[in-house]
C-alpha cells in the first residue's frame, strides 16, 4: 500500500527519513520513493521557503543517489503528463532535475576527463611539453562539454538547497564548476595569444572548407570545429581599446562578439597587406613624411580608424541587417557568369560616398540591408578611403605630394558591392596581391588528439 | 505540415552528411565516418533524424526568420553528433537516452531562439 502525501513535512519526519533507511525508501505515488517524493516536493517550495539542515540533507542525498539513475528520470518525465499539484510538486522542478539526471549519465567520466584536461591545461600553463595521451579525444571533449554546461543547473540548485561544499553533491559541483571554467580558460588563451594586425577579416570558404581545414587540422580537431561554431560567414576582425580580437559584423543585426577558440577553429582568418597597395613612388613619398619606421606608423594609422569604425558596431550600425536568405542564393548565382561578369555593373560607385556613410554613421539612424562581406568590403573601402585623407592631409604639411592615392584600393568601383560574397571578395585581394592567410597558431592543436 | 517536415528532415539530413564529408579524412567513404564519429550507420542516423523532426513543434517551421530558422538546423544536426559521439546505439538504454536528448534540445533551442 503506497504511503499517502503529507502536505507539510514536518521537522520528526525529516529525521525519521534520515535515520530510517526502510521508511525513507518505502514506495509511494509514481513509484517513488519517500525520500524522492520529499526532495522533490521541498525543491518546489516557493524561494523564500526556509530550509532546514535536515531537509537539506534530505535533498542532498536525493541529489547525489538520482545522478544519471536513468530509470528515475523516466519515471519523472512521465510525471509531466499528470497533474502534479495534487502532491505539491512543481512542474518546472520535475524537468529540471530530470535533465540533472540526464546530463549526470556520464557523472564517472567527467572526472577522469577532467583530470586530464587539468593537466593539459597545468602543461601549457608551464610550458612542459605534452604528447598524444595528454590529449583529449571527440568523446571525451563531448563528455567534458557537457560537463561545463551543467554549472548552470548546479548553480541553480546550490541556491536553492545552499547545500555544503564538503557534501558529496557539493563535491561533484566543485568538479563541474571547474570544468566550465577549463572550457572558458581554453577559449581565453587562446584569444589572448592572438594578434589582431588592421586589415584583418576572417571567412568562411565554404567549397573549399574542407581541404584547407584538413591541411592544418586533425580530424578530431575538423569534427569539434565544426561542433563548437557559429559564424558561416565573414567577420571583420579588428583590435578593440582593451587590445583584444573583436568580432564585427552584421548577424544578422550588427553585433561585436569576442573572437573566441570556436571562432577561430572554424574560419580562416585573412589579412590585408596594406603595403601592397603602394607604388614603389608613393612608399618614397611615406619615407619621407615619417621616416624609416613609416610602415609602423602606417598600421598604426590604420587599426586606430577601424578601431574608430568598428568599436560600438550594434550601435553604430543599428539600421543594418543581413540580406535575405533569397537574396544570398542571387548573390552566389552571380559567381556562375565567367569573367565575373555576374558582379560587374556598369555605374560607378562612389567610394566617397561609401566613406560618408560609414564614418558619418549613416546606418545608426538610416535602414539598409548588406550581405556580411558586403559590410566588411564596405568597411575596408571606407577605412582606405579615410586612410587617404590622413596622409594626404600629413603630406601637406610636409608639402610633399603623392603619385595618384597613396593606397590604392582593391576593389574596382564597377563592382557590385551588393553581391561580394566571401568568395568573390577573397578573390577580388588575391588578383591585387594583397592578401595573406594566416597561419593556425599552435593554440589550436594543442588540446585535441592527432588521431 | 507532413510535407513540410518531410522536406525539414531532408534539410538535416543533407545538413549532416555535409558536415561529415567536411571533415572526414579524403580517402574515408561518407558511410565509413558515420560509423566513426557516431557510431551509427547512415540508415540509422536517418531514422533519428525522422524522429527529431516528427517531435519538433510547428512554430519551429514558420517563427523567425529563415536565417534563424536555419542555424536552428545547424543547431540541432551538432548537439547530435555531440550526444551521438557519447552513446552506444546498441545499448539498452539509447531510447531513452535519445527522447530525452529529443525534448531537452528542443526545449534549449527553443529557449535561445525564443520560440515559446
């Protein structure tokens, strides 16, 4: 005969499950048990509900016995379906702990996994070389991922429960806890081992994807690539005042996102050779104004007007959003015709008017829609053009003058900005010689197994 | 709305084998890396792939926009290869492991892309 629900659990009750193992798991509705029904029961207490010590014992042994006991989880997610205000239980409770249980099926691994990850990690931190069993397979990275997202969850019902950091369950949130945050000091060394220099964009080729990830990457680093990421795309990539790589671009509204590992597992990132676009004349001419370091200053030069571009992009471009998923298909339709015909028009754009836009901010108040590399391929145009300007205005001062534009910029002014896919841009600074793919830096390699 | 998720099954399909031709080695055959990577064959995989869409709610076919409607597939084809790469088809317990990957990614995908 299944015991009956009390409505309140009274302080003799919470002791008698605590001393009395037989009463504590004697069955009740839905097949649980007593000390299941009360768990459950006392999580669903509205937050200003007080909890006893006993009861929090109760809880934690409930929490720490039902890790990854699937059969327990099926019998709550058939709860679901049923009223569950009749035995005080709330409904919201139920689900959540059956995603505790079902996020805890693989609770032994993740600490073997994350011993190892610890000691990758303390290796690198120390600079002491490391081999292939120091390194994490696909499974293992999957299980350790999974790991770090059930902080939120632990969280949670820490609040909750206030349960003790010496408690068996407090022990295990103390592994998670540090599992998600191996995951974020993975991503943060390596966005702190990686330079921005201007004139970097990064990009997604889709065709070729594959063959240049597979010359650099192992398949195992090829699988979590392509798990971990989000951007399909191009970005601008720039170097925001707190000199960290920063994400610029329109997904599909203007955003600035931290470069993150992800991000740089999945793109290849491209850079503009500003030096390329300057006749042996005008590069004189940048002598003579700032000396022998002019390329220095130059750069320097160039990442302060992209800084002034890009810092505040959600803001700055507000107006913005990505072109249409119909409208990205024409822009691909148009590489079909040879000689990129398909792109070409006949009208001129205005560079200048590019400019204006861009740095007068144009698109914070003004609606407009661009494909993502027609936002990086607008940028660069008005960060060149602007680039212009500056040392048009020093060499005045030194009344010096250059040959034509000091930089030359890449882009034909008959190109149909509003169909520059990825591809075609890349292609476009690739015919003037003035773009260079950069190297994976061994940040990336050196967590994943080779095999 | 039977065509309709036929043809989003269809998405997450080609979605999936996309993704793994993209990162197989270039002499593995595609039905190869299925077994590698999820330990699954590409039969299998398919009829997963029916049963995500068949528990897939309606809104998830007409909300947002079709670029956030799109990366909700890419969404769900990687937290699949993910949980596939920790299970054991074989086992026992996958129908259960599998229905509650089914309504907790579901539910996830629908809180980030406020779909509810």
């Amino acid at each position: 005969m299944p015991f009956e629900i009390e409505q309140a659990i009274t302080e003799a009750e919470a002791e008698k499950i605590l001393r009395d193992k037989t009463y504590a798991n004697e069955k009740g509705p839905f097949g649980l048990t007593r000390l299941q029904i009360v768990s459950l029961q006392l999580l669903s207490t509205p937050e200003d509900h007080k909890i006893t010590a006993n009861q929090r014992k109760i809880i934690e042994m409930f929490l720490h016995d039902s890790m990854g006991k699937m059969d327990l989880n099926k019998k709550l997610r058939s709860m679901l379906y049923t009223d569950l205000k009749e035995f005080q239980l709330n409904k919201k409770v139920i689900e959540d702990i059956s995603y505790f249980i079902y996020k805890t099926r693989r609770v032994n691994q993740i600490s073997a996994i994350l011993e190892k990850v610890t000691e990758t990690q303390r290796r690198i931190d120390n600079n002491i070389a490391l081999d292939e069993r120091h390194k994490i397979s696909f499974m293992e990275y999957s299980v350790f991922v999974d790991g770090a997202r059930l902080n939120k969850v632990f969280t949670s019902l820490q609040k909750k429960v206030q349960y003790d950091s010496s408690s068996h369950i407090g022990k295990i949130h103390e592994k998670i806890t540090r599992a998600d945050e191996l995951n974020k000091k993975m991503e943060k060394s390596f966005s702190q081992s990686f330079k921005v220099h201007p004139g970097t964009f990064s990009t997604e080729s889709i065709k070729k994807k594959a063959i240049m990830q597979g010359e650099v990457l192992s398949f195992f680093e090829r699988i979590v690539t392509k798990i971990i990421t989000k951007h399909k795309h191009t970005s601008k990539l720039y170097e925001n005042k707190e000199k960290e790589a920063t994400l610029s671009h329109i997904n599909p509204n203007p955003t600035e996102d931290k470069f993150l590992l992800r991000d740089y597992l999945y793109t290849d990132v491209y850079q503009i050779k500003i030096e390329n676009l300057i006749s042996s004349k005008n590069k004189k001419v940048l002598q003579e104004i700032y000396g022998a370091n002019w390329l220095e200053q130059l750069r320097e030069k160039y990442a302060r007007i992209e800084r002034e571009i890009h810092d505040n992009t959600a803001v700055s471009f507000a107006g913005l959003l990505a072109q249409p998923e119909d409208f990205q298909k024409k822009s691909g339709r148009a590489s079909l015709l040879p000689f990129g015909l398909g792109h070409l028009k006949i009208k001129k754009t205005s560079f200048s008017e590019v400019h204006r836009r861009i740095l007068d901010r144009h698109y914070k108040n003004n609606e407009g829609r661009m494909l993502c590399s027609e936002f990086v391929a607008q940028c660069t145009i008005a960060a060149m053009v602007e680039l212009n300007k500056q040392l048009a205005q020093d060499a005045a001062a030194k009344k010096v003058n250059f040959v034509g534009k000091p930089v030359k910029i890449p882009i034909s002014k008959h190109e149909d900005l509003s169909l520059i896919q990825p591809d075609r841009f890349i292609k476009i600074l690739k015919s003037k010689g003035c773009v260079e793919k950069r190297k994976k830096a061994p940040e990336v390699a050196k967590y994943f197994k080779k095999t | 709305m039977e065509d309709v998720k036929e043809k989003y099954a269809e998405n997450l399909k080609s979605l999936a084998r996309v993704f793994l031709h993209d990162i197989k080695d270039k002499n593995m055959p595609v039905k190869d890396s299925y077994l590698l990577i999820m330990g699954a064959t590409q039969h299998d995989v398919s009829i997963c792939f029916d049963k995500i869409t068949h528990a897939i709610p309606d809104v998830f076919f007409y909300k947002r926009s079709a670029h956030v409607r799109e990366n909700i597939k890419e969404d769900i084809v990687k937290e699949f290869v993910l949980f596939m790469a920790q299970e054991d088809i074989t086992a026992e317990s996958f129908d259960n492991d599998f229905s509650n990957f089914i309504s907790f990614t579901i539910a996830e995908l629908g809180h980030k892309y406020k779909m509810f």
